[in-house]
C-alpha cells in the first residue's frame, strides 16, 4: 500500500548531505522520472517507492524514510540503478539507509526482514559465505519462528542441500574487506 510522503515537513538538508558524501552518489541528479520503480521487482510491497525515497531524501524526510518498510523491503537486486537515466546507484542509497537506521537504534519497519539480514551478515562475516543450517537456525531462534521450515530439513539434508558441517573459507579477505570499510567511513567522519 502506498504512503503519502508529507512533503510540508521540514527539510534537512543535512541529511540529503549526509546521504550523499556516505554514498558518493548524487541524489540531487534525480529529476523523478520513475524508472527506478518501474523496474522494482518489490515495488509493490513498499509504503515509499523507490523513486520517492530519492525525492524524500532530496526533501530530508529522514524519519519518514528510516522508519519506512520499504528500506527492509528492497532485496539489492540493483535494477532500479541499471535503470538509473543519471547513473546513481539507487540501491546503494538504499543500503545506506538501512545501514543509518541500524547505527541509530532505530526499531526496523519490517523486524524479521532486519533479523534475517544481521543473520545474513553475521555468517559471512564469521565464515566469509553462508553456512545455510546455521544461518536459518539463527533466523529461527531470533524471530522467534522456532519451527520454521523444520519439516523441510530431513530432505534438504538428504539432498546435500544442506550442510552439517560449516566450510570456512575466504573469511579472513571479508574481515580486511570490512575493515577496510570501517576505515575509509571513519575518514570520511
Ligand atoms: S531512475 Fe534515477 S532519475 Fe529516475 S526517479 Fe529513479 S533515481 Fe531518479
Ligand atoms: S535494488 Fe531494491 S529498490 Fe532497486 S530494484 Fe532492486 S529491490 Fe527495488
């Protein structure tokens, strides 16, 4: 279902600021013309589309757009930024939010989403990839879906889809790749 984003709210243009010199993406070079939420495959299930979380940053709606569903939503599949007629790199805006909404303690708009992300990324970065048992078995207990997918396990694990034992490998290259990270954000201020 669609939002109205109420666009007599006070911009913050420290925030569009912020944005920008986080992403190094040009925000202020979206003109609007819906392409990126043309092609969104989960367009359809976000309260703000992708085109209006550009617009809503362009304004410094940061509440309405770190609160909002749809950052928890987009999946990275990276067609709105294909798509993009000014290059910018939409879905890494879109990380970015979800990446400031984490660092301000925000409660997530969609809880599971977020508890199955930090899952997600807690495995690469302790094992470099995804260890699926562990990383669902994670998900389950965190969201409390204890039994979620249970009945599927014996024959994923027939099927060597899934692994007992997890393999570690390229773990150390992720931690210098997230270290490095930390670095150049921590120059940046
Ligand atoms: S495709 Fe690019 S220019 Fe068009 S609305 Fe989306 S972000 Fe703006
Ligand atoms: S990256 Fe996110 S916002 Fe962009 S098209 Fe994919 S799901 Fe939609």
């Amino acid at each position: 279902m669609s939002q109205q984003i109420a666009i007599s709210l006070k911009p913050d243009n420290q925030f569009l600021s912020f944005v920008q010199s986080h992403t190094g993406e040009s925000i202020t070079a979206c003109y609007q013309c819906g392409k990126c939420s043309a092609g969104c495959p989960t367009a359809y299930t976000m309260d703000i589309t992708p085109r209006r979380i550009m617009r809503g940053i362009q304004l410094g709606l940061k509440d309405e757009l770190l609160d909002s569903s749809a950052i928890w939503l987009c999946v990275s599949c990276q067609t709105c930024s294909l798509r993009c007629p000014r290059e910018i790199d939409i879905a890494k805006v879109i990380e970015s939010l979800r990446q400031l909404s984490i660092s301000e303690g925000r409660r997530p708009a969609q809880k599971d989403i977020a508890i199955l992300y930090s899952a997600f990324m807690q495995q690469v970065r302790f094992f470099g990839r995804i260890y699926e048992a562990g990383f669902g078995l994670m998900y389950n207990l965190r969201s409390l879906h204890i039994f979620n997918n249970m009945l599927r396990l014996p024959s994923l694990f027939s099927r060597g889809k899934l692994k007992l034992k997890p393999v570690r490998k390229g773990a150390s290259e992720v931690k210098q790749i997230a270290a490095r990270v930390k670095e150049l954000e921590r120059k940046k201020g």
